[in-house]
C-alpha cells in the first residue's frame, strides 16, 4: 500500500512539524551538544543513506544507460529522458497521473470539507460515528480496495445494477473495459481512498477556530455559505494546505489501485508512472528506461510539493 | 422562529448528505459481503440480499487463501520491521533535538527529503541491491527497505514529539547528571509513550499492507505481506467472484477489526498531530 503510506505521513506530521519549528527557533541561541552525542544519529542515517540514498543515486546513474539488468550497460545519455517526454506511452502515464490528481486532490478534498462542516454543524454522536466509518477506507490494503471496485465496476456489478434500476440501463458497460471511463473510474476509487482522511484533517482544524468568530459572522447575518467561506475555510488553511500534499503525493506515485484494478490497460488508457516502471523493469528488462521515469515522477512530486511546503510556513 | 425552521431544514438536509458519503464509503464492502454470501461457483448480479447465505464460502475461502500461514508470514514482516524501525527513529530524533548533535539540523533536512520519495522510484536499484546481495526471496529483502523508507516519517514524528517536551524537563535530568542512556530511559521514553505508540500503530499498518515491495522482492506470495497475497490470490482466482470477495474480506479483516477497536486512538492521535500545531 505504498502511496496511503505517504498519505498518512503527511496527515500525522503536520501538526506537530509546524508547531516545532517555533520552539527550535527559541532555542537556537544555546549550545551545541556534544560530538559523541552522534552515536544516536549514526544508526538512522546509515541505514537511510545505505537504502534511501544509494538507490537515490543509482536511479539517477540507471537512467543514463540502456541496461536490460543482467548484461552490459551501455552509456544513452539522455536517451532515456527524450523517450519519457516523447514516446506516446510514456506521455499518457505522465498526463494521466496529473488527470487523477482532479479526483484524488481536488474531489476528495471537496467532500472532505463538506462533510467536515456538517460533522461539525450536526454535532451528534452519530456525525462522529460516520467520520469513523469514512475513515475505514484507510485501514484496509489499497489492494483490498481494488478488487471491491473492480466488482462493482464489473458488467453485472452494483454500479450498472444501479443504473438499470434507474432506468439509464443504456448507459451501462464494463467500466473498466472502456477507454473513456476506466480513468475517471479509478479516480473515484482514490476519492473512496481520501474523503476520510480530509475529513479527519479538516474536522480537527474547525475544532480550533475560534467560536467568537463564528458569532461575529452570525451578528452580521452572514447565512451558513458565507459563513463557511469567511470564517471556516481560512481557519483550516493550514490543514488544507496538508490535505494538498498528502493526496498530490498519492495521485502522483499511484500503483496498488491501477496494477490490481486495471495493469494500466485497455490499451494503456490507464497508464500511471508507478505501474509503467514496474513493467518496464520487470516485464521489459528495460532498467534505464523504468529509472529515468522513476526520476522524473520523483521530481515532479517534489516540483507540486514544496511550494506548497513553503505556504504552509509563511502562515502567520 | 423563522430562523430555526431554515436551521432545521439545514440540519434534515446536512444529514442526508453525509448519510450518502457514509453509504457510498460503505458501498464496496457491502458488494463484497453480498458477492461473498451467493451459491459458490454462482455468477453474482450487483448487490442482493442474499436469500440463503452461503456462508459455507468463507469457509472454502480460508482454507484456499491459506490464511493462517500468510496472516502469520505478515507478521513476522511486522515483527521484523516495527521494533527496529521504533528504535532507530526515537533514538535519532533524541539526539538531534534533547542532545542537540552538532549538524542535527543538517541530518534532518537529508532525512525529510526521503519523505517525499514515491518507493517506485527507488524500486528498480533497491531490487538490484537485493540481488546483489543474494537476499531476493527472503523475508529480509522486504523488511529491510521497508524499515528505511519508513524512517524519514518516524523521525519527523519523534523529533516533533521531543520537541513538545518541556525544556525544563530536559534540562533538569541533565542537571541531575544522568547519563544519555539514562535520561532517555527514565525521563524521555515514558513521556513518549502516546507519541510511540501512534508510529507502532502506523508503522504496523504500513508493513501490513505493504504491497509494491513485496511483489518485487518475493516470489512466493505465501511469504509475502497480506496485501502481497491478496494481489496473488486476485490473479488466481480472479474471475471467481464468489470466492474472490470471500477471500479478499478475510484477509481484510484483521485490519478492520484492530481498527474498530483502536478507532478512538487513531482518531486521538490524529487530533493530537494537527491541534499541535
């Protein structure tokens, strides 16, 4: 389940991050500690240097030769880097990463408010039960998750059951079959993944604005939108701004939900950079060109994720 | 009194909006439950209440998943990879922020780089290194890289934990003159406990569900994680919906049953990470 791995990280460190980076800039006046001190450091950094690092570095080193991972290596240069941006293949796994974002990102972060809003309007044993119950999708294996979807997505599955019962048995098909909607289909999926975990979020930073402020917006006659736009949604600026990177970090580096749901096909409509370098490397043996995508896709991650980095400690 | 009649019809409407998020949160394990509970061998339609409930299937189901031996293949993954990975964050994140190493600052910007990393990017040189190695197929393959690429998060979520320390706290067990060793284990760990025992939670979780790493490091689906299995047994019996969805809700439900019993935790924990800040 590696990308809700991610998503987690992001959602738990947050908070504290923010809150720490203050209290390291108090102390930064005292001393240092002591050299010897490093004995606690040293075990972490080796084993992250030793795995993290040195993969980093040969990623990097892969992505300039053409190697079928047993034989000799020949120099490419930028060979490999040309066929990422160019060869149709490649350019769809790219575009479809950025396409899922609108459903893993933007949907996912939309419901999540919403839901968080009304969580917290209704206020009822039973509004904080259903945000137990919507955080669930987070728990079970992404894996687990796609074999559910793909049965309800399936010809005699619930959706087109669904669709039959409401008359609009026309428009009924193997979902996952069909080049227009097979993407869309698994961009819902990843909404299913992540609703829980904005509502979570965004639920525990409405807990922290302050209620005199919602009282001066209803002395104004301000009406639930706009109090909603004026109060409660610059008060979670800082927990949306988490929300952003832990879902842009799973749309990005998706590959349990498209390798168990789809392989990427039919015809490659569903092609994400995850799934394309694993069977670049491991059904191709083309180990050069798995590499300069996982380098790309690493960058592109970092290029969407930073900036937003940077936001979120400029807040005042 | 026309204020509190636009409220209700407000209150009527927010809560039918959230019962549709909770039925369609809800909707897959409802389409698994109902494909699992047809005649097995059946060719499921869509979600049906089930009017002889075949429970028989799980039981088919169990014994075709192997479930014992994969439920305990994943925890031996766990056991392999939470204790180590505990130790190794908590003792970092001691020494960059209560010992205050000389370059801690520096070690920890190299760490938090690595949280950004997808594992697909680092997945082709960690199998070659693997390889190399002679370590492919065991379970060590998997467990070792998984400890290392969950570091970067635990020693964010420790560091931030030491940091809410009060700095008197520290201060006074290095009055006290106790040793590191000493101070860590007397004063810094029994203060970290709730801080610990979210990233035990988490990282038991992550090591659980794993699925990319061990696909690529492990043959054997058997010896893999139990998301490992379950991506297996999809292939085996994937057009098999009966005993799939059978299959594919045991094997899911440890988790979701560890988590109906530490949901409060989990939310706490959750609560607590981002009212910190």
């Amino acid at each position: 389940m590696t990308k809700l791995d991610q998503v987690v990280v992001g959602a738990q460190g947050s908070g504290p991050a923010a809150g720490g980076g203050r209290r390291t800039s108090r102390r930064g006046g005292q001393r240092r500690g002591p050299w010897a001190a490093w004995i606690f450091v040293l075990p972490a950094l080796a084993v992250y240097g030793f795995f993290t690092l040195q993969s980093l570095a040969k990623s990097v080193q892969y992505s300039f030769y053409s190697w079928n991972g047993i034989g000799e290596a020949t120099w490419v240069g930028l060979a490999n880097y040309v066929e990422v941006f160019s060869d149709p293949r490649r350019v769809t796994a790219l575009a479809n990463a950025f396409k899922l974002i609108f459903f893993y990102s933007f949907l996912s972060i939309a419901l999540g408010l919403i839901a968080a809003t009304l969580i917290r309007g209704l206020n009822s044993r039973w509004s904080r039960a259903s945000q137990t119950l919507l955080f669930l999708p987070q728990v079970v294996p992404l894996v687990g998750a796609g074999i559910a979807w793909t049965w309800l997505y399936s010809s005699d599955g619930a959706v087109n059951q669904f669709l039959r019962a409401i008359g609009l048995g026309e428009v009924a098909r193997a979902w996952l079959a069909d080049f227009t909607f097979a993407l869309p289909a698994i961009g819902i999926v990843g909404t299913w993944v992540l609703i829980g975990l904005c509502t979570m979020l965004l639920s525990a930073g409405m807990t922290k604005i302050d209620p005199a402020l919602y009282d001066a917006a209803r002395v104004d006659g301000a009406g639930p939108i706009r109090e909603f736009f004026a109060v409660t949604l610059p008060g979670v600026r800082g927990e949306l701004t988490v929300c952003l990177t832990v879902t842009l970090i799973a749309a990005l580096a998706n590959f349990d939900v498209v390798y168990t749901m789809t392989l990427g096909g039919p015809g490659g409509s569903t092609m994400v950079p995850g799934v394309d370098i694993y069977q670049l490397a491991f059904n191709q043996a083309r180990v050069g060109a798995a590499s300069a995508m996982g380098v790309v896709l690493m960058v592109l991650v970092l290029a969407l994720v930073l900036p937003l980095q940077r936001i979120m400690r400029e807040r005042p | 009194m026309n204020a509190t009649r636009s409220s209700r019809r407000e209150l009527l409407l927010g809560r039918i909006v959230l019962l549709m998020l909770v039925v369609f949160t809800l909707l897959p394990f409802v389409g698994m439950l109902s494909a699992a509970l047809q005649p097995a061998g059946s060719n499921p339609t869509g979600i049906q209440v089930p009017t002889n409930p075949a429970w028989g299937n799980f039981i088919t189901a169990f014994e075709m998943s192997k479930l014992p031996t994969l439920m305990t293949s994943s925890l031996i993954l766990v056991l392999m990879v939470v204790p180590v990975g505990l130790v190794l964050a908590t003792a970092a994140a001691y020494g960059i922020v209560v010992l205050r190493v000389p370059f801690g600052g520096v070690a920890f910007v190299v760490l938090l780089l690595g949280l950004t990393i997808p594992f697909e990017s680092l997945i082709v040189p960690l199998y070659h290194l693997m390889k190399d190695a002679g370590l492919l197929n065991t379970r060590l393959a998997i467990a070792m890289p998984l400890v290392a690429l969950y570091l970067p998060f635990g020693v964010f979520w420790m560091r931030a934990h030491f940091q809410g320390v009060p700095k008197e706290i520290t201060e006074a067990a290095e009055m006290d003159g106790a040793g590191w060793w000493r101070a860590l284990w007397h004063v810094h760990l029994p203060l970290a406990r709730p801080a610990l025992t979210t990233l035990l939670v988490l990282y038991s979780l992550w090591t659980w569900n794993q699925f990319i790493i061990a696909l690529v490091m492990m043959d054997e689906p058997l010896m893999r994680t139990v998301a490992g299995a379950l991506g297996a047994f999809q292939g085996q019996y994937g057009t098999d919906i009966v005993l799939l969805s059978a299959g594919a809700l045991l094997i899911m439900l440890p988790t979701i049953t560890v988590f109906a019993i530490f949901q409060k935790q989990f939310v706490v924990a959750l609560l607590q990470g981002s009212v910190k800040g």
